[in-house]
C-alpha cells in the first residue's frame, strides 16, 4: 500500500486515540494527525503545509464546527481537492446533504465499536483512495 498521510480534525481525544489505533490496523503505512476543532485543522494545513490525502472531520466541535472548517478548505486552492469524510455521531439525514453539498466526499457515522470502526475505515480507504 502507498503511504497516506491522513488528518482527524475532532475534539474529543478518545476518539483521536481509537481512530488513530483502527488506522494502524487498517493500513499499517499510514499516518494520523489530529486537531482538536477547526481551527487548530486549518491552521496545520495552511501554517502548517500539512500534505494530506484524506480529512476525517467530525461536526460538532468548538470554537471552529466541521461545517465551518469544510467551507473554509473547499475555498482555499491548495487543499479544495483533498478528500473529506465526514466522521459524526450525527445519525441526521440533513446533515449528510448538507456536507455533500458542500464537498464532502463520504459521511460516516461514528461506528458503536472498535472492529466496526476498523471495518468501515477499510470500507472508506477502498472508496476514496483505491
């Protein structure tokens, strides 16, 4: 497998520290990095010049929420083209139009398990990055 370079924008760190384990076992190759809302994501892709393959973005977050972040790197030239899922507890129909709708490339509601995490991340790598 190529080596991926991928960024987890989500306030809650238990779900940084699961994503990141699931990641590892998922595609041993890859590389997680994370923020903890989005403006801390912004400022790693563009202070930062993070090159990434593929943004988790959770919605609901302080400060920065995923739909702000989401129109703010879908203006911006140099990340508009880097894949984004939407990676939510939200269960709302609306919310996956509303993220399609402004870019994003999948939605994937927070699995209830660690192996059904890991199973629908190999689901969305084989999707988005095949």
């Amino acid at each position: 497998m190529a080596k991926k370079v991928i960024l987890l924008v989500d306030d809650d760190m238990d779900d940084q520290e699961l994503f990141g384990e699931a990641m590892s076992i998922v595609d041993s190759a890859a590389t997680c990095h994370f923020a903890s809302d989005g403006e801390e994501g912004l400022r790693i892709l563009q202070d930062g010049g993070l090159q990434c393959d593929l943004i988790f973005l959770d919605l609901n977050m302080p400060r920065m929420n995923g739909k702000q972040f989401l129109a703010e790197i879908k203006k911006d030239s140099a990340c508009s083209n880097i894949p984004v899922i939407i990676f939510s507890t939200s269960q709302r129909e609306k919310d996956g139009i509303e993220t399609a709708a402004m870019g994003a490339a999948h939605f994937l509601t927070k699995p209830p398990s660690f192996g059904e995490l890991c199973r629908q991340l190999e689901i969305v790598l084989a999707k988005i990055l095949p």
